[in-house]
C-alpha cells in the first residue's frame, strides 16, 4: 500500500506540472487565446463565448481548474482548427501513434535481444564485432535519413511497401495494416534496437564473468540454459530502464515518422497543433502523453519484481 500511495503521489505532482506549465507556456504573450483557438476570421462573439466557456481571462489557477475539471468529465471542448471536438480528434489519431510505438519497442526487441546475447557469448568475434559496427552505424543515421532509405529501397525499388502508410488497423485487416506498419515501425525501431543492443551486451558480460554462472557452469547446465535462464534474467534491468525511456521518448521520432509516411496519428497532430496555436488540443494530447509514460513507467518498475524477486520482497518489507 505505501509503494502504491507514493507513486500515485508521484503521478499527480508529475501530471500537475507538467500540464500547468504546459497551459502556461502557451498563454504567455497572447493576449487573446479565444481568438488564437478559433482563428483570425472568428467574430466577437464567438470570442467571447470561448472565453467565457474556459474563463479565459481569469488567472492561470482558475483556467487549471476548470481544464481538470472538464478533463474529468470528458469535456474536452472544440478545436476549431480541426473542425471537431476534441474527443473525436484524439479517437482518430491516438490508435496510430500508439500501435506504431507498441509495433517499434517490440521490434527493438525481438532485434536487441538475440543479437546482445550471442555478442556476449562471443565476445569479440566476427559475430560481435559486425553487430557493433550495425549498431554504431543504426545510431548514427538520422531518422529522416533512414527513413527515407527504407523508402528508396522498398517502397521506390522493389514496391514491397506502400511509400504512403495509409493507416489501416489490424482489426480491419491485419496483412495491409502490417504491410503500412512496417517501414515506419522499422525506421524507429532500428535505432533503439541498436541501443538495446549495447546496453544488453555489456550487462550480459558482466554476468556471464559471475560466480552464479561458473557455479551453473560446474553442475553442468548447458550453454543455451546459462545464457538465456541465468545470464539474461539478470542482467535486464539496464534494458527495462531504457525501455521505458525509449517509449517516453519516441513522440519525437513519431513526429518525423508519421508525416514521413503520411501516417496520421497523435505526434502529427501535436506538431500541427503548435504551430497553430491550438490551446485545446495541446493540453489535452499533452495530459495523454503524461499518463501513457508514467504508467509506462510503473509497469517497468513492477517489471523489476517480476525479474528479481528480491525486489518484491524488499518492497513488501517496506
């Protein structure tokens, strides 16, 4: 109970700052957000609804609480950029960021993990040392650059993938909807894969050098139990750390993905959203964002117990 009362604790003080600065960062210099969320051509009594509606001209505490308390109710309001109210905007294009970040951290994974292991195992091989070269070379490349390659390659050249990812959902049909997803899930996840890569493999030579494995040594387990029963489940807490880093971190790389493929998710929206000045849409997406990378962060944290359970234990003891 006390480790769920802290980060619950924890959630709100996050979710509180980071939402209020958000509403403060894009008030400061305007000296009408009515007018900015409804555009030039509004007329004056439009304005003064919307200001009205969302005590515009009352301090910045006074909008908070009102924002939370139509957050509560699931009143988001209207974005008239858009042309629809928020609620529908957010059910449009939450599901493609999302999917496409689920797509690429698994991705990263089903790469990062084979290859880190078999690069400790042999370590400083061909094997190892090819993998780090592709790892180097995979961080290096910019996004846009990589992104671009997969579709002067697959797309352009051998027309494997549609150059334009139209977002089909795996409920509606799962072999197109994977066709669209790979080149964008493929030009986010190579990247964290070769970071996973790296961090893995030096954790993985760690514990292959501990007495626990010499011991599982001598008793004559086999190489494929050691490396990936012992040796793995030990040496994942630096991978899980990064996991939830990278996820809190893709909207960037989502951003540049999703118009790159003409994928129209949340990162896309967002982008638009800033640059014209859509108050609504940016506190909302951006309170959506909080939640999704702090119970993403829990879910690592309880990932932890799960892995080592001397960790629960202590948890429990406190």
């Amino acid at each position: 109970m006390r480790y769920a009362a802290q980060k619950t604790a924890q959630f709100l003080i996050v979710f509180v700052i980071v939402t209020f600065g958000v509403l403060v960062a894009m008030r400061l210099g305007v000296n009408d957000p009515a007018r900015r969320m409804l555009g030039g051509t509004a007329t004056q009594a439009n304005i003064d609804a919307v200001t009205a509606k969302y005590h515009l001209n009352s301090d910045y505490f006074t909008q908070y609480f009102y924002w939370v308390k139509n957050m509560l109710t699931l009143d988001l309001g209207r974005s008239e950029i858009f042309s629809t109210d928020v609620r529908t905007l957010l059910r449009q294009k939450v599901p493609t960021t999302l999917l496409l970040t689920i797509y690429a951290v698994v991705l990263a994974l089903l790469i990062a993990l084979p290859v880190a292991v078999l690069s400790a195992y042999r370590r400083d091989g061909l094997f190892d040392k090819s993998a780090g070269f592709l790892s180097f070379a995979y961080v290096s490349i910019p996004g846009v650059v990589l992104g671009i390659l997969l579709l002067l390659v697959f797309s352009i050249h051998f027309h494997w993938f549609p150059a334009n990812s139209n977002k089909i959902y795996p409920w509606d049909n799962p072999l197109q909807s994977a066709k669209n997803f790979f080149l964008p899930t493929l030009t986010l996840a190579l990247p964290i894969s070769a970071i996973f890569t790296r961090l893995l493999r030096g954790d993985m030579i760690m514990t292959l050098q501990s007495d626990f494995i010499t011991l599982a040594r001598a008793k004559g387990v086999s190489p494929q139990r050691v490396l990936w029963r012992h040796a793995l489940r030990s040496s994942v807490f630096s991978l899980l750390t990064s996991v939830g880093l990278q996820l809190s971190g893709l909207l960037g790389g989502a951003v540049l993905v999703e118009s790159l493929f003409g994928l129209n998710g949340l990162g896309q929206m967002l982008l638009e959203s800033l640059l014209r000045g859509d108050l609504l849409v940016i506190q909302t997406a951006t309170a959506i964002l909080v939640v999704g990378v702090v119970f993403t962060n829990l879910a690592i944290d309880l990932l932890y117990a799960v892995v080592d359970p001397r960790i629960r234990l202590a948890r429990a003891l406190g």
